[in-house]
C-alpha cells in the first residue's frame, strides 16, 4: 500500500494535477508581469520601446524555441523530473531578474526563467494523457489553461498593488521564493501515471510506457513536423497567442494608461478584465467541445471573434472605456477556443508522440510571443513624439493604432489558417465512410 492508496486515482489526480497546474499559473504569471512593470522597467533600464519589447520577449525566445525539446524531454523522463527541474531554473531566473543592475542583466534573467518555465505546460499535458481519459482531455486542458488566465490576473491590478506596497523587486523576490518550495513539493509528490502511486490503470486511460525508445522518438518527431495540419495549427497559435500576450503582457497598461490619461494601476483593472476571459474561455469552450465533439468548427470561431475584437480597437482607437474591457475580455475568451488545437494535435497521434505533437505546436505559438512584442514595439517607437513622463516614453494614438492594426492583420491570417485546417480535418473524417463498402 502506498500514501496514496487511501485517497484513491480520482481524488489524487485531482490533487497531482493542481499542483502542476500551480506551476503553470506561475510560468503565465512572469510572462505577462511586464504591463504592468513596464514603466518601472523603462525607468530602470532607460529603455527605448523596441528595448522594452525585447526585454519582455526574452521570456519567450528560450520558452519557444524549447517547446518541441521539451515536449520530446518529457517523453523521454515523464512529468515529474521535468515540471520540479523547470520550476526550480525559473526560481533562478526570478531572482535574477529582481536584483539585476543593468539591462543586460535582466535580459538574461528573463531569458532563464523562459528556459525554466518552457517544459511547465508540455509537463502537465503529458500527465492528463497519463491520467485522464481521452474523453475528458479537452476539458481538463481548458482547465489547466484556466490557471494561465488567474497568473495573468494576477499580474495586474493585484501586481500592482503589490508593486505600490513594497516595490517591484521585492514582489518578484517573494514570488521566487515560492517557486523554490513549489519545485520541492513537485519532486516529491507528482506521480508520472496512476500505476506510480499503487493504482490499477484507470478505466478508459492508456498510458504509453514508462520510457519511449529514442528512435520512437525521433520517428514521432519527423512525422508530427512533414504533417501540413501541424503547421497550419502552429501558425494560428503564433498569431494568436502571440498577440494576445503581446497586448495582455506588455503594451496593453501602456495603450490604455497613454491614450485615455489613466494610472498604471487603473489602467491594469482592464487588462485584468482580459484575463479573467482568459481564465474563464479555456474551461468553457474546452468542455464544450467535448460535450458537442466540435474541434476545429470551434477554433474558427474563435479565430473570427478574436479579429473582430482587434479590428475594433484599430478602427475606433480610443473607444469607450467599457468597450476596451469588453474587446480585451473577448479576445482572451475565444484563446480558449484557439488552444482546441492542442487536443486536435494529440488526438491525430499515438500516446507515446502526445508531448512531441503538442509540444511542436505550442513551440510556434510562442514564437508569436517572442516576436510580435518588439515588432509591436517598433511601429509605437516610429511615431513616438518624442514626449516622456516620469522617464517612461508615451507613446500616439497612431502608434496605437498601427500596432492594433498588426493585431488585426494577424488575426486575419490566423483565420485563413483555422478555417484550412478545418477543410482538411473534415476530408481525414469523411475519409472511411467515403471508402467504405456498400452494405445491404
């Protein structure tokens, strides 16, 4: 008998993935913190604001380029060692980053707490592929998402408070430390499948083997990457995600405080709205489609709704303050329906390529991140006046407005992608019934 026994599988999977998850919410708690540190960073480190946006990119170079390694890691070790490993690097790299003296400094640290936080999510699928059946893993994904939202909720108006209280370099001291205690408590209680904690295997739930061979992997590999439908979904999420994190991580507090005269903290309430779609859309939509069975008919949609969303704030620039909330809570509602996708990549392959195929994709959404910020970044610093305030550069409604309209752009393409995929879905579904014998 083991600690767990008592318990049993439902209620400890429960508990495991929590704790996960809780790594996770810290992993989309730092990749966002920059909107609202941005003009305490810009202070800091005199930052122009393509700087700026390569700062809070960094986060996002090692976090994309890392995904597909780390979702072949994670096959290789399972998703214990991997998510107490991860979380313990990105200790590293906060503190780092809350006592750097220059920018370079805090660039690298930033960079290392992407390194850190980029096995987190593959980590944590990998285990509801262990864990949960495969009728419940949308669902369960919408929730592990979720716990992206409530990180990037708190990276707004409760960061910033915070930040008021005590300072940035303090909270992000605090927040260091507890991911070292969170990395022990990972080590010591996470069990990579049912069997690890003295359970029989879970009705419905097939778990690969303990270990796949490498040339599994490299195989698995090569096939996820020659399949057009990972690329299409890769580049939905690189627009996407991208640039929702762009405007929810970083130019989101500026946009809003600049353009309607606001205080960081008020202007983080909207973007804490934005958030609270975030946390609210992956749980909602991922258990609609498990309920309905719709996959990529909900990833259009989404896509759809998300540059409508964007396209509104292009065209109108400074609307009304409650429509901005309204806009920032709808594009990040329907990221729930986008991220669909990882169960349409696991679903397209055998258990034992499940972190490799999601792994791949997620590595393309994140590029999205890594890039957009600066390139968002660019088209604010080509119209900047010229005109700071406290140190921190302000930046033109035109700014504003063709950085919003990157935004739309990419949602366009994002569309064009989703609806492609969809097509080809469709033709793989229809496929046996359309080969099929005639019977009587």
């Amino acid at each position: 008998m083991t600690r767990f026994s008592r318990f049993g599988p439902t209620r400890v999977r429960w508990a495991l993935w929590a704790l996960l998850t809780t790594g996770f919410l810290l992993v989309s708690f730092h990749r966002v913190t920059s909107a609202v540190l941005a003009d305490d960073l810009a202070r800091t480190f005199d930052t122009t604001g393509a700087e700026l946006g390569m700062l809070h990119a960094s986060f996002f170079y090692i976090y994309a380029g890392l995904q597909l390694p780390a979702g072949i890691l994670v096959d290789r070790a399972g998703p214990r060692r991997v998510a107490a490993g991860g979380l313990a690097v990105m200790a590293l790299g906060v503190f780092g980053f809350a006592l750097a003296p220059t920018y370079g400094v805090a660039f690298a640290s930033r960079a290392l707490l992407g390194l850190g936080g980029s096995v987190l999510y593959t980590a944590t699928l990998r285990f509801l592929a262990n864990w949960y059946r495969p009728d419940e893993f949308a669902t369960m994904t919408g929730w592990t998402v979720a716990a992206a939202g409530m990180g990037g909720v708190l990276a707004t108006t409760p960061l910033a408070v915070a930040i008021d209280a005590v300072g940035w370099r303090s909270v992000l001291l605090a927040v260091g430390v507890g991911g070292v205690g969170l990395a022990v408590v990972t080590y010591l209680a996470v069990r990579d499948r049912p069997r690890d904690a003295g359970f029989d295997p879970l009705d419905g739930v097939r778990p690969p083997a303990s270990s796949v061979e490498l040339g599994t992997v490299i195989e698995n590999t090569r096939r996820v990457l020659r399949e057009g439908e990972t690329w299409l979904m890769g580049t939905m999420l690189f627009l996407v995600l991208g640039t929702n994190f762009t405007v929810t991580g970083l130019w989101g507090v500026p946009y809003i405080a600049d353009l309607y005269d606001l205080s960081v903290r008020t202007a983080s309430l909207f973007v804490f709205v934005g958030n609270v779609g975030f946390l609210l859309g992956s749980p909602v939509l991922g258990t609609l489609s498990d309920r309905i069975g719709y996959r990529t008919e909900l990833i259009v949609a989404s896509c759809v709704i998300f540059t409508l969303a964007y396209g509104l704030v292009f065209l109108l620039v400074t609307p009304p303050l409650l429509l901005v909330g309204v806009l920032l809570f709808s594009a990040l509602f329907v990221m729930g329906g986008a991220v669909i996708a990882f169960t349409v990549a696991k679903e397209r392959h055998d258990a034992t390529a499940s972190a490799t195929a999601t792994g791949a994709i997620n590595s393309m959404g994140y590029f999205g991140a890594a890039l957009l910020p600066a390139v968002m970044g660019l088209a604010l610093d080509a119209y900047w006046t010229g005109e700071t305030v406290a140190g921190a550069r302000v930046y033109t409604p035109t700014g504003y407005r063709v950085a919003f309209g990157i935004a739309t752009a990419a949602g366009v393409v994002a569309v064009c992608c989703a609806y492609l995929l969809h097509r080809r879905e469709s033709r793989t579904d229809a496929a046996p019934s359309a080969t099929a014998e005639p019977t009587d």
